[in-house]
C-alpha cells in the first residue's frame, strides 16, 4: 500500500446517458481519509459517481483524481461457476509459482511472479477467515458457493489487493445475517478512504461521514447515519420555520403594495381635481403634478421589488423542504379478527431440501419476520405458501386471500403504465377509483400513465406494492420477500408507512434487521434446514 495522502478529487464533473439524460453538471466532490456513507435517492447517481472514481464511467467533462490505487465491489456480483476461489482472489499464478519452487523449481520466472509476497497463500486463507469463509478451500470452484459467498469473495479479493481506495455499491445486498456481520467487522477494520452507497442502516452508522447526492450536489455531515437524520430533522424544522416566515412577509408586502396603490390613486384623484379648479399657478400645477407622478412611480416600483425579493425568499424557502412524501393506505378490508386461522402448514417438505416439522399456524394479524442463511428455503416457502411451487409432501393452506411480492418484482407487465398494471389485480374498480387509490401511493396525475418499464427501481417497488395491495379480493395475508433491497432509505420509510396501515396478517423475509423491528414484527421464525421459532435478540447477535 502507498504511504501518500490518498484521496479523491472530482472537479467541474459533467455526465449525460447515451440518451442525453443528464446525471451530473459542474459537480465539484472530494473525498478524504476515512469512510463515506454516500446517499440519495434512487437515481441520483450514486453508483454511477462510484464507476467514474473507478474509471469504468468517462466524464463528459471535468476531471476525477484518485490518488492511490482503487477496489470497487459492484452492486450486482456476478462470477463464472467455472472459476476457482484463487483465481477470484487473483492470486492463482503466484501460488503457482510459490508451489514450483517448493518442489524444486527454481526456474527465474517463478520468483518473479511471487516478487516480496511469499505470505500470499496465508493472507489469503486469513483474509477468507475473517469473512467468515475458512470453510472454502483455495481450490473450490465458485459454482459450490453461495450467492452470499461470492459477493465476500469478491470482497476479499479487494482486501487482499490492500487498495488505498476501496468502493462499496449495496455491499449487503443478498447478503445473509452472518455473513452481514463478517461484512461489517471489515468495515470497521478498514483504515484508508472507503466510499460506501448503501440503504443498510447499519452499515451506514458504521460511517464517519455522510456525503448527501441530491438535486447534483453534496452535502457534507459528520458523524454517522443516525447523526445525519437527527441533522437533517433539525434543517427541516428550520427550514419550515423560513417557509412560515417567508408567507407571512409575502403576505405583509402584497398588502404594502394594494395600500400604497390605493393611497396614490387617492393622491393622483386629488392632484386632478385641483387642476380643473386652477387653485394654483399652471407652471406650479404642472410641476406638482410631475412630481407627484415620479414620486409614485418610485414607490410603486419599491413595493413591487419588495413583493418579487419576498416571492423569491419563499421560492428559497419552499426548495430548502424536501419533498420526501409518504405513502398513505387506509385498507379497511384487510383486517382480520385476532382469533383467526390464517395459515395452516402441516408436515411440510420443501422443495430443494427445507420442511416444517409438525404443524404452524398463523393467527389473526400477525407479522411474522422469516429469517435465515442465504439458501436457507426462506424463498422457496414463500412461494409454496403463495402456491407458486408445489410441495414434496405435506400441505400450505392460507385460509384468506393472500398476494406475494417477490425479490424480482415481476408481478407488473412492463408493457401497461401503472394504473393498468393495478386494474388487472382489481378488475372491478373504476378508472377513477384506480387512480385516487394511487394517489395514495405517490403516483398522481400523469404518473400513473408511466408505462412501468421506464419505473425507476423505487417507483417500481412502490407500483408492484400498491397492485397487491390495492387488489381485489383485498389481501389478508402479505408475503414479502428482500423487500427492501436496492430500495432507498425514502422508499423504505414509505414502505414501512404502508405496512403501519396494514391490518393484516404479514410474512417478511428480510436480512434487514432494523427494517423488521420498524414494522412491528410479533414473531420471528429461524429457516434453518427446518422452521423454528426464535428471538430479536438472537438475530441482532447471531453465531
């Protein structure tokens, strides 16, 4: 690793898509020492930033230094099965080398490649150690681990490189409990500049800054994600005030402006009737009269920069609030009484391995939070539940009306905008009742035409959300499955509005553990191989 200051510098940064849509003009960004928790909503750019740091992105203008070498986990990690976990790690030709000449080859070329690092092999198992991935061997193929696994692998890769910059983009995403944990303790292990785009709270108040992407601009805030929301809940308190403020001067000099209008027509009436009495000199009149005009010309021209300096104050005012609504549902045909069967699961074998010893039942409205490793069954019950997939023995019977909202999304047709994606689930529903319905989900007036191919991945979220919701029959029983992955922290504070209206009964796979406790969670069930029941306290500090 360097000894130099490392550092990231973008300056006058312009970049547009192929389609002409811009996503940053004159941006002006550095980041120092430490770790960055970078923010935003969904489509500000924050990925996009990190790939032109990276040098995978080319700006259309202005510059991006980096001083040090740099490491960028992508957001979605994808490896070819074929590939062994030392050449993942990009250290298979120096344990080559390192193999030859401890059976006696000692053949120039070999200790060139190995060069100093004769630990390699040893960093490497260390470094697998401390993800928590000592069980795979250098030798594995990546088809015999994980999803989960391959995105630490990828990790360790970058920290066995010892990159003086490392890029983080939804390091947790598909990430299970353990392996979230293993994640973390890299994080806090970490020494040198390190820029995290992340909708993990958790990981988020790891950070020592939050840097805040909005509307093209940064802005700064120390201390970590909790100390940024209690910054931010202040400047919006503030800003609401100058927003009070502002009305209330607009006000003050629109009514300036009729009085003073008022009290020159009286004065300009007077004026007149004078010069058809001729109570004065002609040459004194007219000179009065002039006067008179110019003086109210200068008057009525200072109200009116008083009210146009005022308007733009509460121009100033109303940008400083951010926009940030929240979803409101009032759903009163999804109640279901406290004492009533929801679901029964008896003696159920899974597909691809899991079960349910005995029988389960779910009461009443209930919210269940379904945890688990990554490949643990969590999905595969969900969808037997939902009737997606058949079981191998057993049986799955809801006892009312249930809808499944699965990691893909992929309950909308691309091809209809919103408001007919919704009506296929409500059939019944009027175009008018459709469309105040959505309102309530933020999709108003012409968003609601938005064909939901063009959704971003929030916007899509909350579309496929509001048809299962908004469904007929109403559902009594919601299974949700990662829902809050590559959702931003907005989408999901709307998320858990919605579900705070919900009266029904819930199932919610999540790794997300503060996103579980937000909702309301009365019983939490472990997928381990089979269903069980666990504790909050033993998910917040798995072993």
């Amino acid at each position: 690793m360097s000894t130099a200051p490392t550092s990231i510098t973008c300056t006058s940064l312009s970049f547009a898509w192929p389609d002409g849509t811009p996503v940053f003009e004159d941006l002006q960004v550095a980041f120092g020492p430490g770790r960055t928790g970078l923010v935003g909503a969904n489509g500000s750019g924050k990925s996009t930033l990190l790939k032109l740091v990276a040098g995978e992105l080319a700006p259309a203008e202005g510059t991006v230094r980096v001083a040090g070498e740099v490491g960028r986990l992508p957001q979605n990690v994808t490896l070819d099965t074929e590939l062994r976990v030392d050449e993942v790690l990009d250290i298979a030709a120096k344990r080559a080398a390192l193999h030859a000449i401890e059976a006696g080859d000692v053949s120039e070329e070999h200790f060139d490649v190995v060069g100093d690092d004769w630990d390699v092999e040893e960093r490497a198992v260390a470094t697998l150690g401390e993800l928590g991935l000592g069980h795979i061997g250098l030798d594995r193929t990546i088809g015999e681990v994980s999803g989960g696994e391959s995105v630490l692998l990828r990790l360790a890769a970058l920290l066995l490189r010892r990159p003086d910059v490392l890029l983080l983009d939804e390091p947790t995403n598909n990430l299970d409990l353990y392996a979230r944990r293993r994640l973390y303790a890299a994080v806090e292990a970490w020494s040198g500049v390190m820029v995290v785009v992340s909708h993990d709270r958790e990981l988020l108040d790891l950070v020592d800054q939050i840097a805040d992407l909005r509307s093209g601009e940064v802005t700064w805030y120390g201390g970590n994600y909790s100390a940024y929301e209690e910054a931010l809940a202040t400047e919006q308190e503030a800003a609401e005030r100058m927003v009070r403020v502002a009305e209330s001067d607009l006000r003050k000099q629109k009514r300036e402006l009729a009085y003073a209008q008022v009290k020159l027509a009286r004065r300009k009436r007077y004026g007149q009737k004078m010069f058809e009495q001729k109570r004065e000199p002609k040459i004194v009149m007219g000179a009065r009269k002039r006067a008179a005009q110019e003086s109210a010309g200068k008057h009525r021209i200072m109200h009116e920069e008083k009210l146009a300096e005022a308007k733009e104050r509460l121009d100033d005012a109303v940008d400083a609030v951010r926009d940030d609504d929240e979803i409101r549902v009032d759903l009163p045909y999804t109640a279901v009484p406290p004492g009533r069967t929801v679901l029964t699961l008896l003696d159920l074998e899974l597909a691809y391995g899991a079960s349910v010893a005995g029988s389960f039942d779910l009461r009443g409205p209930e919210r269940v939070a379904l945890i688990g490793r990554n490949g643990a069954g969590k999905t595969t019950l969900l969808r037997t539940v939902a009737g997606e997939l058949a079981p191998v023995s057993g049986e799955a019977r809801a006892h009312v009306p249930l809808r499944f909202l699965p990691q893909r999304l992929d309950v909308l047709d691309d091809e209809l905008t919103v408001a007919e994606n919704v009506a296929r689930f409500s059939p019944g529903a009027t175009n008018n009742r459709v469309r105040a319905r959505l309102a309530r989900f933020l999709f108003r007036g012409a968003r609601a035409d938005q064909r939901a191919a063009t959704l971003s991945g929030g916007e899509r979220f909350r579309a496929a959300l509001a048809a299962l919701m908004l469904a007929e029959p109403a559902p009594q029983l919601l299974l949700l499955d990662e829902p809050t992955n590559n959702l931003d922290m907005a989408s999901v504070r709307q998320l858990t509005t919605a579900l705070e209206s919900y009266e029904g009964a819930l199932i919610v796979a999540s790794h997300d553990v503060p996103f579980l406790e937000s909702i309301g969670i009365t019983r939490w069930l472990l997928m381990e191989g089979e269903l069980k029941e666990t504790t909050p306290e033993s998910v917040g500090h798995p072993g």
